[in-house]
C-alpha cells in the first residue's frame, strides 16, 4: 500500500514537471536559450512544435 502511494506521487510529481517544462519552453524559450545555449536549437524546434498547441486560435 506504502509502495503504491509513493509511486502514485512519484508518477505525479514526473507528470508535473513534464508539463511545467513544456509551458516554460512555449512560454519562455528564449530565456531558455540564453542559459542553455548549446541546447538553443533543441529548444527552439520544441517551442515551434507545442506553440500551436498551447496558444490555439480559438474562432472558428
């Protein structure tokens, strides 16, 4: 019971981050760049893929 509820949190926690990763890279990505340069076209592809994703035109 221990070991499920830790793993639940631990499942959470990685869920979390996952997504806070994703929001900071759309969000911010070029202040991301600039710490992580040798990451800079990495992260500019990733921010071109879920831009869309997140700032969606919502007017049919």
């Amino acid at each position: 019971m221990i070991k499920n509820f830790i793993l639940q949190k631990f499942v959470a926690l990685l869920w979390f981050g996952f997504c806070l990763f994703f929001f900071m890279v759309v969000a911010n990505h070029q202040t991301l760049q600039y710490l992580f340069s040798s990451k800079s076209e990495a992260i500019q592809n990733i921010h071109n893929t879920f831009k869309p994703l997140f700032y969606r035109n919502l007017r049919a």
